[in-house]
C-alpha cells in the first residue's frame, strides 16, 4: 500500500481529524490515536453504539491502532517525545497554543525530529483575530457566508444535514496538505508545519458564488443562485406520493429532454429566464410533478437523458446498484457483532487500493504493543 512506512500519530478527536487520519489509513499509513486514559475520543461515547463504542467511532477510526498516555504528566510527554522520533506526521486539533503550553509544540518537536509533518486542523487557523474562537461547523459556516446562502427564498437559512466545514473544509485539506508535505520532504529532507482552517477551506468551496461577488460586488439573495433554487432546471420537485424528484437539467439538451418528459414543450426557451420568470415556472413544474409517483416519473425519464434522478432516503442509497458496484458500503468481520457495514473508500487507486484492514481499536488496546516498541529503541540507543 502507498502509505504503508509512514507513521502518523493522531491527537485529533470526533470527526475532522479523525476523518482526515482515516485516509492516511486506508492506504497503509499506521495511524497511531494518542488518547486520553480515562476518556479517549469523545466519539467513543455517541450512540449508537456497536460495542462499548459508537458507530461513529468504528466508521472514523478503522485501520488505528490507540495508545492512551496523559500529555499532562511528565511520562506521558517523555513518552509522546519518543514516539514523535520515530514518526513522519503528528495531527492535532486543538486550539492554537495548547500544545505549546504542554510543551509540544511544532518548535519543539521539530528539534526533536526535522523530519516531522506537524498539522494542525482547526476552527479559524494559527493567526488571524478569531484564532481563538471556539466553534463548530455552523459556526465557519456563518463565518464563511455560506450558511446565509443555504435555504429557500424568502425563507431562514438551513442547517445542512452533513459537516461541510469539518470534512470539506478541514479534514480533505488536511489531508491533501499532509500529502503535498510528505512530497516536498522527499526533495528537501525536511517536515513543515501545516495550518489547516476549516472556515478557510469552507471559502475556498465558494467558486460558483464568490467569484461573482467579487468581479461586480452584487449580492446574491438565498434562494436566487443558478445551482441553488434559483432556476427551475436545476430544483426539487415533490411527487404524488410525497417523494422527491430532482431536476439537473442545466444544459439545453438536458432541459429540453426534461420538458418533452413532462409535456411542456413550450417551457424550453424560458430555461434562462428572469428570476421572477423561474420562480412562475418552477410552480408550474410542481404541479405537474405532483400529479405522478416518483416510480412513474422515473419510468417516463428511464430511457431519456434529462438528469432526473430520484431523492433517495438512506435505507435505498446503500443497496443501490450504483453504489453497490462502487463498493461505497462494505462488510467486515467484527469479534462480537458478527459482521458489521462501513463506508467504503472512495479513492480508487488502480495499483494500490485503499483497504479497510481491521476495525477500530479499543480505547489503549496497543498502548503496551507501542511503549514496549518505544522502550527498545531507547534502550538500543
């Protein structure tokens, strides 16, 4: 596997960090969860759970191994040190300044490893007057003018139902700096330190919107965006049987497919039309949807390239055939439960494919395994 001499050490809990390791992870990397003894990673403690632990944990933390030390005592830091001499990357999710109060900061670690990728996943970033801020996804998401955009018109904005900050904005980064790092460290023999912020990775996920703004300074209202309610060919339409159907249907080609599918051919020039002209004709769409299921609307577009597709509830997404052939929903072994289902891994490598190896460890299950490793390397130097 690609990553399979690197070693990384994982301080990151709940879900940014812990997405972002779990990448390394899945092609190859050994990825080593640096724990607190008595509480571990908050996630552990979510419900459902599928052991002691929660589905959450299992999903995030597969392919890890967990070594519980207390930061906060001198062995735990002496411990920690020894380990970081042996490790490519160190990942961290606290706020700025924690670990340099612990006393290991990246200054520091560095001396003791020049080698050493430190990055560091949070909120705001390492500068900047809201560094210290807390927050949570909602919060880069007020932040970054995203969330004022998400919503009906005329409606509040909507919280949406996944992270977008903490994976989008922090942990793909994350991972894509640390990789980037590895990169440039073959070339110069030396690690860097990579500052993640998630509200900045949100702003940089803004390229049908922002860019507009800041050519003409004219503010787009929620609900009036080309890809976000704003046209009728590309919405949500609400079926007979209160399903949903939604509606890609940007290019012409698309939009005259769509229109010949629901009898309104004459609906074909209005595909660009005004926004007080788009809002007329997407209720003039809706009513036509809700005369029909969702099954008879997807047979009628079955042979007809309109990008209709139907608004999928969970249960129907993880045994979709598309999804199914992709492997996006695997099963692996599990001690005491039998078998249980995960996400799958959705990087394809052609030569050297992310596996789900083993599931996730209990809180310390390896921190013996790895002292003891640590130990014998002190005791041969």
């Amino acid at each position: 596997m690609v990553l399979t001499s690197i070693r990384v050490l994982d301080l990151t809990r709940l879900l940014p960090g812990p997405y972002c390791t779990m990448l390394l992870a899945d092609f190859g990397a050994e990825v080593i969860k640096i724990e607190d003894p008595k509480i571990g990673d908050y996630a552990r403690m979510y419900e459902p759970k599928l052991d002691e632990d929660s589905a959450l944990f299992h999903s995030l933390n597969r392919n890890k191994k967990s070594v519980c030390l207390d930061l906060k005592t001198e062995e735990g830091k002496h411990n920690f040190i020894k380990m970081v001499e042996n490790a490519d990357i160190v990942v961290e999710s606290f706020r700025p300044g924690v670990m340099e109060r612990l006393g290991l900061g990246y200054q520091t670690l560095k001396l003791v490893n020049p080698r050493l990728i430190y990055c560091a996943v949070t909120g705001y970033g390492q500068t900047g007057p809201y560094k210290d801020f807390p927050g949570h996804d909602i919060n880069y998401l007020s932040f970054a003018g995203l969330l004022n955009l998400m919503g009906e018109k005329d409606g509040k904005p909507i919280v949406p139902s996944t992270q977008i900050a903490d994976i989008g904005g922090g942990a793909l980064p994350a991972a894509v700096g640390i990789l980037l790092a590895l990169f440039e460290r073959e070339r110069s023999g030396k690690g860097q330190f990579v500052d993640i912020s998630m509200l900045d990775g949100v702003i940089s996920w803004l390229q049908t919107i922002l860019p507009n703004y800041l050519a003409d300074s004219v503010t787009t209202k929620r609900g009036e965006q080309m890809l976000s309610g704003g046209l009728a060919a590309y919405s949500i339409y609400e079926t007979k049987d209160a399903r949903f159907l939604s509606v890609g249907a940007l290019e012409e080609k698309f939009w005259q497919a769509f229109c010949h599918g629901i009898g309104r051919s004459d609906f074909i020039p209005r595909i660009l039309a005004p926004p007080h002209e788009q809002h007329r004709l997407k209720y003039e769409i809706q009513t036509i949807i809700y005369q029909k299921t969702l099954a008879e609307w997807m047979e009628i577009f079955e042979n007809k390239e309109a990008c209709v597709t139907p608004v999928l509830t969970l249960e129907e997404m993880t045994s979709d055939p598309q999804i199914m052939a992709r492997e996006m929903i695997q099963s692996m072994k599990h001690e005491t439960l039998g078998t249980i289902k995960q996400i799958g891994i959705p990087i394809k490598l052609s030569e050297t494919p992310g596996v789900i190896r083993f599931i996730a460890p209990k809180l310390g299950e390896h921190t013996e395994e790895i002292l003891k490793e640590v130990n014998a390397a002190r005791k041969k130097v």
